[in-house]
C-alpha cells in the first residue's frame, strides 16, 4: 500500500508489523463488489428508515 501510515508508537507499530492490523480506512473502489453493495445497502436501509421515522413522526 502507498498510503501507508507511520505509527506514533509500540502498540500500533506491534499491531501493523505481528497482527497484521491495518493503518488506514480502505478505499470503497478497492472492496469487492459484494461488500460494496452490501455497504451501500445498509446505509440506504438505514436512511430511507430514518427518513420515514421523521415523517411518520410528523403526521402523527
């Protein structure tokens, strides 16, 4: 990865080197298509019903 961070200190550089813990959040153009559209699925999931507790709210 060229976006590699550096670590501030023990714990991560241990994390990043041993376990293999990544540094940086992953690009959403790099993630498997099935990942993607699950992703994209929950967000939309979680809007839509966010948008229709506000308007059940109001018309109640």
């Amino acid at each position: 990865m060229t976006n590699r961070k550096e670590s501030f200190n023990d714990v991560t550089d241990h994390m990043s080197k041993i376990e293999g813990a990544p540094m940086s959040k992953p690009e959403m153009s790099s993630l498997p298509l099935g990942i993607r559209i699950i992703g994209y699925a929950m967000i939309g999931f979680t809007a839509l019903a966010s948008l229709l507790f506000i308007i059940l709210a109001l018309l109640d």
